[in-house]
C-alpha cells in the first residue's frame, strides 16, 4: 500500500508542471492586451508601455515562467492585475464559495444518481428502468445556463408568495452576517500568517462556520441560498452516476457468486448492497472522481447566473481582462484539485479492491 500511494504521488508532478507550462503560455498567446482589457481603450502607447513594463511583462516568456515558478516555490502566486491584491487572498475569499458550490452539486448527485443506478439495473428493463434513463438522458443533455435561469424564475419569480420560494442570487440575505468562527471563540490570531489564512479560508465557507459557531440563522440561510445552484450544478454528474452506476451494476449482478448468494436464501437487499454494490463500485467510484471536472467547468456558468463570487466566475473575468497572475493562481489551485481528488481515487481502489494492493 506504501509503495502504491508513492508511485501515485511521483506520477502527480509531471502531470502538475505540464498544467503549470500550458497555463503560463496560454494566458499570453491569447488575444488581447491587459493594459487595454484594464485602463480602457482609451489609454496612450505610453502608459500602456509603463503599465506593461511595472507588470513584467515585456520580459521575454521564459523568463516570466522561472520567475514564476521561483515565485510559486515559495508560496508566492503574484499580485493580480486587475485588482492589485495578492492572489493568495483572493483564493481565500473565493475558493471556499466554489468549494461548498461543488461539494453540495456532487453530494446531490451522488445521493440521488446512485439510488437511481441501482433501482433501474435491480429492475432491468422495466418502466422504472426506462423512466431513468429517459430522465438521465434527458439530464445529461439540459445545459446548466438554461436549467439554472429556469430554477431561479420558477423558484424566485413564481413561487414567491409561497413557502417554495428561494433566493436566485447571493450567498447572504441582506443583513445577516457570518462572523468567522476565531472571532466568535476569541481565538488571537495575527493577520497574514499562514494559521490566519487557514483559518479565513474555512471561515468563508459558511455552513462550515455556522457549524461551528452554532449560528442556526446564518446555516439556514446560507443552506437556502445553495439550493438553486447546486441543484443546477448537480443535473449533468447525478445522470452521469446514475448511467454508470446502473451499467456497472448489471455486469455484477450475472455474475456466479450472485446468483450463489441467492440460491442460499439470503433477502434481496443484502444481495443486492452487500454482494453485488460493493463489487461494483470501482467505476462508479472512478466516475464520481471525474465528475469534479464537470462541477469546475460548470461552476463558471453557475456562479455567474446566481451572482455567486466564487473561482469560476473570477476566471472568466480573468480572461476578459487579461490577469495573467490570477489565471494561473487559479489554474495551478485547480489542477492541484483535480491532482488530489485523483489520488484519493486511485487510493480508494486499493481500499475497495485488495488485488489492487498487491500489483
């Protein structure tokens, strides 16, 4: 199991420099001129050659990309552009809004399309069957635009005199505040240092902090305000898993070692979660990892549509405006992500299949 998770870990670097090489020079190659995106059109050659040369950017790329990963090596992911502030403390204040966004869209997913799965493969062929894959179809099909603006008119405009009604926008109602945990418990902490930043971070995530601090308002609100866009998040992965999870289950369930526990007397259920599920959860598994590309790539259009500040829509203001340094930021944390959650994976497999331990 150690050398396993060794192997796996070494593999993680090459595949992180090749992001950290294809994001640097992307971000440049693009079309556009930051001094233009920023101070307007109407700024002069001049100050846009002043602008360019404070920012570093008239250096030649190779340059810019050691200094870079100098930078990076140190803990350092540069100042953005656009806003003049570090891009660690704009992660701090935004990643956490992404983070509770993609947990809460993939635990509905999760939660409903595995159900799904294996209803539909225990009753193989019947109308629950084809009622759930016409609904996963029709799910993997529905854009998350779309779906997410009908939610928030249905929601927001018709149902708004009804107990069904839900925020379309924001993570907070006007007036509530979310007092970060250090400060409810009066823990000293000194601004800046690394504790600090740790703790800010957790602190942005809400329902973790109402959690914490046992503030019922705020987790009821903020768990409100979460319904719409992780509903809409979650559309595309709960049909994915649950395609998935029904495919993989019917393989398991002609296998031999089924039908045996069958033939022993053994209740449905326990066959059905005990002996086929378990077997058939290397796939599923596989395919809940992947499904996190899906809530990033769709966290951009969310996060948008429900005025949510979160990483997603910070990329693409990014990019319209040309902040190399927030780009990259954000692109290195990201695949860093992916990296992590891949790892776990690929662990978890030598936990669900002991065969994969003695590869």
């Amino acid at each position: 199991m150690g050398k396993y998770t060794i192997r796996r870990i070494l593999a993680a670097f090459p595949v992180l420099f090749g992001v950290l090489i294809v994001a640097f020079t992307l971000a440049r190659v693009i079309p556009g001129n930051p001094c233009r995106a920023i101070l307007g059109e109407k700024a002069t050659d001049e100050v846009c050659a002043k602008f360019i040369h404070d920012k570093g950017l008239d250096k030649p790329i190779p340059v810019q990309f050691v200094a870079y990963i100098g930078d990076l090596a140190q803990g350092n992911f540069g100042d953005s552009i656009r806003f003049g502030r570090p891009i660690t403390q704009i992660l701090i204040e935004r990643l956490p809004t992404t983070v509770e966004l993609g947990l809460a869209g993939l635990l509905i997913a999760s939660i409903v399309g595995i159900p799904l799965g294996i209803i539909s493969a225990v009753r193989h062929n019947s109308v629950i069957d084809l009622g759930t894959m016409v609904g996963a179809n029709f799910g993997v099909s529905m854009p998350v635009f779309w779906l997410g603006l009908m939610l928030a008119y249905i929601f927001a405009l018709l149902l708004k005199d009804t107990p069904f009604w839900l925020p379309p926008s924001g993570r907070l109602s006007a007036g509530i505040v979310a007092v970060p945990f250090y400060e409810v418990y009066g823990w000293k902490m000194t601004e800046g240092t690394f504790s600090f930043n740790v703790a800010e971070f957790f602190a942005n995530m809400f329902i973790l902090n109402s959690l914490i601090t046992l503030d019922w308002e705020v987790l009821k609100d903020a768990v409100t305000h979460l319904i719409l866009p992780s509903v809409a998040l979650s559309t595309i992965p709960m049909a994915i898993i649950a395609r998935m999870t029904r495919s993989s289950m019917l393989q398991v369930l002609g296998l031999d070692y089924v039908r045996t526990a069958r033939a022993k007397g053994l209740i449905e259920w326990r066959v059905v979660l005990t002996h086929a599920f378990r077997n058939a959860l290397l796939p599923v598994v596989t395919i809940i990892g992947l499904q996190l590309g899906i809530v990033f790539n769709g966290a951009i259009l969310t996060e948008t549509i429900f005025s949510l500040a979160g990483v997603g829509r910070t990329m693409f203001e990014a990019i319209t405006a040309r902040d190399f340094p927030i780009i990259q930021g954000f692109t290195v944390v990201i695949a860093t992500t992916f990296i992590i959650i891949n790892l776990i994976v690929d662990l978890s497999y030598a936990v669900l299949d002991p065969r994969i331990r003695l590869e």
